[in-house]
C-alpha cells in the first residue's frame, strides 16, 4: 500500500469514529486542538499527520492509534 492510500485509509477512519460519536469536524478540531480545515484535510488523505496530533485525535475519538490505523 503506498503511503497516499494509507492516507486516505487513516482519514476514513477518523471520519468514521467522528461521525458514529455524532461529532463535527469542527468540534473535533477544537477538541485536539486544531482547524476544521486541518482536520478535513486528514480525513481526505490530502496531508500527513504527526504523531501528536494522531494521539490527540485518537484520545479525543476515545480510541487506541492503532484502530485507526487499517493497514
């Protein structure tokens, strides 16, 4: 898998979590600190994501990293 799929793997993921916990992009932003444009980007795979910024998605998402992470 290249890393452009596992991009996008990652973001359908954590737009996945979001919406079943009935979340907005903005307030999930909000809650690890970010933009709402920041975090639509992540979940379109159009940009990589730190480490930080993937734990405080996780634990905002009440989720383990490796969930998130399919592949």
């Amino acid at each position: 898998m290249d890393t452009t799929k596992r991009r996008e793997a990652l973001g359908a993921a954590i737009k996945t979590r979001r919406v079943e916990q009935g979340l907005s992009q903005e307030r999930l932003a909000f809650m690890v600190g970010s933009s709402k444009a920041h975090i639509w980007r992540i979940e379109k795979g159009s940009v990589g994501v730190g480490l930080d910024d993937l734990c405080r998605i996780a634990d905002a998402l009440d989720t383990k990293v490796s969930e998130l992470m399919p592949f």
